[in-house]
C-alpha cells in the first residue's frame, strides 16, 4: 500500500502536521481564555509559527531538490518567499 517516501517529503508532512496541530491547540486555547485581550495575545504569538513553518518546509523541499534544480532558480524562490514575507508583514 505504501511506497517509498522521500525524506524531504516526509519532513514537510511532518511540519505541516506540527502546524495544523499547533492552530487547533490555539483555538481551544482561546475559547477557554474567553477574553478578546488574552485571545489577542495568543493569537498574535500564533503569528509568528506561520512564517517559520513556510520558511522550514520550503527550506526541506529546496534541499530535496537542490541537485535537480539551478543556483538560480534556488536564488529566485528565496526571492518569492522574501516577497511572500514582505506582503504578509507590510501594513
């Protein structure tokens, strides 16, 4: 049934699950706070996994593939998530 996963695969899932895990432990967190303060508080910590998480599994999967793909092309995905984390964090 299954086949053969690749290790940086498994490694992106793997943080992805961590994530999602994380989100949901922060809901339940919130709705037992039940303060808009302290919500706020909790959430605005929460911002900081998201970008990380992004950082990481990108991190995992350019690792993965750096023998099939170019210096350059490397550079200018590093270019886009720089971007990505810009737009996000602009106001």
């Amino acid at each position: 049934m299954f086949q053969f996963l690749d290790k940086a695969i498994i490694g992106m899932s793997l943080l992805r699950f961590f994530s999602g895990t994380i989100e949901i432990l922060v809901a339940i967190i919130i709705l037992k706070l039940n303060n808009i303060e302290k919500a706020l508080v909790v959430n605005s910590m929460l911002a900081f996994v998201g970008p990380l998480i992004l950082i990481l599994t990108t991190s995992i999967g350019l690792i993965g593939l750096a023998d099939k793909i170019s210096i350059s092309k490397i550079f200018w995905i590093f270019i886009g998530i720089c971007f990505i984390l810009y737009g996000v964090n602009s106001k």
